[in-house]
C-alpha cells in the first residue's frame, strides 16, 4: 500500500521591508540651496557697503579732522557732530533745496520717461530702434562730457539756447549768462540730470508695458473705456511694480546728485546759493576738513533717504507677496 504524496505549498519569505526613503534632508539642502547662491553676492555686498558705512558712522562720533589725517589720535565725541550739524541754519537751507530740486527732477523725469515709452508702444519697428539706440548712447555717456556738452549749449556768447530763444520772441536773453546765477545753474543741473535719467525710466516701463495681454486692453475696449481710461485702470495697475523700482532710484539718486552741482559751481556762481546735500558734505569734509562733521552729516541723509523710501519698500514687499501667494 502506497503511502499519499502530499505537496505542501512553502510561502516564499516575505522579502525584508525597505525603509521609507528620508527626503527631509533633500527637502532641506533644496531650501538651502538658493541662499547658499546668493551668500557669496551677499557678502561682497557687505564687504564693499557695509565696511564703509560703519567707518562713517564711527567717524561721525568722532572729531575727526586735518589733524588726525596726519597721525593723531581722533577723539569721541559722541552726539556733538549731528547736534551742531542739526542746529545748522546753513544745512536746513541746503536740505530743503535738495528736497526740491529731487523733487522737481524725479516727478519730470517719471513723466517724460512714461510718455516716451508710451510713444514706444505707437511707433514703427524703425522709428523704436532709432529712438532706443539713442537713449543708449545717452545713458554711454559719461555724466562730465553730458555736463560739457549742456554748458556750451547754454553759453551766453555762444549758446545755441540762447541763440534760438532769441529768434522766437525773446530778445532779452541773448547773451543770458545762465552759469553766473543760481537759478541758471538749477536750470542746467536739472535737464543734465533728466536727460541722464530717461534711458532707465523709458528701458524698464516699456519692458512692463510690453508684458501687458493685449486681450486684457481689447475687452477693456470693447467694454467701452476710453484709451485714458484704459491706461488708468488696466494698464498702470499691471505696470505699478516697475514704476515703484524706477521711482524710489529716481529719489535716491536725485538726492544725492553731486557731479552736475560742482561742475557748475565752477564756473564762478556762489557756492552757498546753489549747494545740495552732496556737494555742501564735500565743501565740509574736504574743503574744510571736518571728516567728523560731514561723516555726521552723511548719515543723516542715509537715514532720510531710507525713511523717504521706506514706504515705497514696503509697498512693494506687500505686493510681490500678494503675487506670489
């Protein structure tokens, strides 16, 4: 009598479970990683910025002048430089001219610089390239030779401004010597610095204008608005962030013009009557060699620059993080 075969089915071994794979590290080197690009950036920008900032807000505590260029030991002081340059008639009268004359300057220089990137958007292909080759040859020029190129435009023997200015009604300003009063040399300073402004304006609004869907402009149109209202109500809205960028460089920049001022002041105008910020820091510390004074002074026009833009800054901090939630 056979015995019964019983096949008996053996289950394999269960193969030894994987452990999960840890993409926390990964997660954590891939957060990291756009920082550890921009350190290097970061710390030449600090080495470069910061270094001297803080040597001039150190100095700015200090009595610091002719003697201590020489070897002598400067001598804290602590708050004495911003008190006496606070209490200053002469710095509050050079304050409020820089306010103005920024203010002149960038809100001109804005408007201009909207209306020829507009007129970008109008024009031909050949007409655009002709006008963008020009703004750069414009921004090329180094801002001395813009300045010599303006003064003998505005020369009183031989000007060609007042040549025209002659020959279209006023007869007076033949001969006008704009570089011998303050308001002449305002004048001066004030379109050298616009002229110097435009390319940057007109480059950075018309590449936000450029990136406007002309679906968006098409149903506003056949929606009835105007092109006023278009522009008003579809157009900035979308173009705000760049005028906001360009703006607040226009402020900063305006504030502290320095090359035009001085370069005209050379031409024998009265130097208290037509100083800024910049040029009136420089009559200070190197013309009378009070470092700690105008380092002093320096400082309080960072801090107000910082202040003025600040609501600017935050404005578009909140905006870049609405777009980017």
């Amino acid at each position: 009598m056979s015995t019964p075969v019983i096949d008996v089915e053996v289950a394999p071994e269960a193969a030894p479970q994987q452990p999960a794979p840890r993409t926390r590290p990964r997660r954590v080197r891939g957060a990291l990683l756009p920082y550890l690009l921009i350190a290097p950036l970061l710390a030449a920008v600090l080495i470069a910025l910061g270094w001297p900032l803080l040597q001039q807000f150190v100095m700015s505590l200090q009595k610091f002048g002719l003697a201590q260029q020489f070897g002598q030991e400067p001598e804290w002081v602590g708050l004495a430089n911003y008190g006496r340059i606070l209490t200053d008639p002469n710095m509050w009268v050079v304050f409020f001219r820089s306010v103005l004359f920024c203010a002149v300057c960038a809100s001109l220089s804005m408007v201009i610089g909207m209306l020829i990137a507009l007129l970008l958007t109008k024009v031909s292909s050949w007409a655009r390239i002709a006008l963008q080759v020009t703004l750069l040859l414009v921004w090329a020029t180094p801002a001395l030779v813009t300045m010599v190129i303006w003064q003998w435009l505005f020369d009183a023997r031989y000007g060609l401004v007042n040549w025209i200015l002659a020959r279209i009604g006023f007869p007076d300003m033949a001969g006008f010597p704009w570089t011998s009063t303050p308001m002449g040399v305002f004048t001066i300073a004030a379109i050298t610095v616009i002229w110097g402004s435009l390319p940057l304006i007109v480059f950075m609004i018309y590449s936000a204008l450029t990136q406007v869907p002309a679906e968006v402009l098409e149903a506003a149109e056949l929606d009835g608005a105007g092109p006023w209202t278009r522009f008003r109500h579809v157009t900035m809205p979308l173009i705000t962030p760049a005028v906001m960028i360009v703006g607040l460089l226009q402020i900063v920049w305006d504030l502290r013009v320095f090359t035009q001022i001085y370069v005209l002041q050379q031409a024998g105008v009265s130097i208290e009557e037509t100083n800024l910020l910049g040029t009136y820091i420089y009559r200070i510390g190197i013309g009378q060699g009070e470092y700690g004074d105008a380092s002093a002074l320096a400082t309080i026009v960072l801090i107000l620059t910082l202040l003025l833009t600040w609501k600017y800054i935050a404005k578009m901090f909140a905006q870049q993080k609405e777009v980017s939630e």
